[in-house]
C-alpha cells in the first residue's frame, strides 16, 4: 500500500507528517529519518484493526459501495 505523507518544517525545530487520507494521522520528529520511522508507526496504529471493528450483531448487513 502506497500513502502520500506530507513533512513540513516543525515551528520548534524539527519536522512534521502526516497522511491527507489518514485523517488525524500525524506525528514529529527532530530528523526527517525519525519523523518518517514515527509516522510509519502511526500509520500501522491508525490501519491495526480494533477487537470491536471485528465484531457485527447478529442482524448486521454488510455492503460495499463504489465511489
């Protein structure tokens, strides 16, 4: 899977990322090596399923949609 990731310059020092797809998904670093190892991470954390997405009720429909 491919994601574009955004680095910017940090006001204090250092950088910025984040993932335009990912909404929320965003992380610092003080090298642009370290703020990519960390937005990596947090995009396994943002992408890693949660016990509770995994679980539907009984009379649950599932569905997918073309946008």
């Amino acid at each position: 899977m491919n994601l574009k990731v955004i680095l910017e310059p940090s006001d204090e020092n250092g950088y910025t990322a984040y993932v335009p797809s990912l909404p929320g998904c965003i992380s610092e670093g003080d090298t642009k090596e370290e703020v990519l190892a960390n937005i990596r991470e947090a995009i396994e954390l943002y992408l890693e399923p949660v016990e509770d997405d995994l679980t539907a009720s009984a009379n649950a429909e599932q569905l997918e949609l073309a946008i």
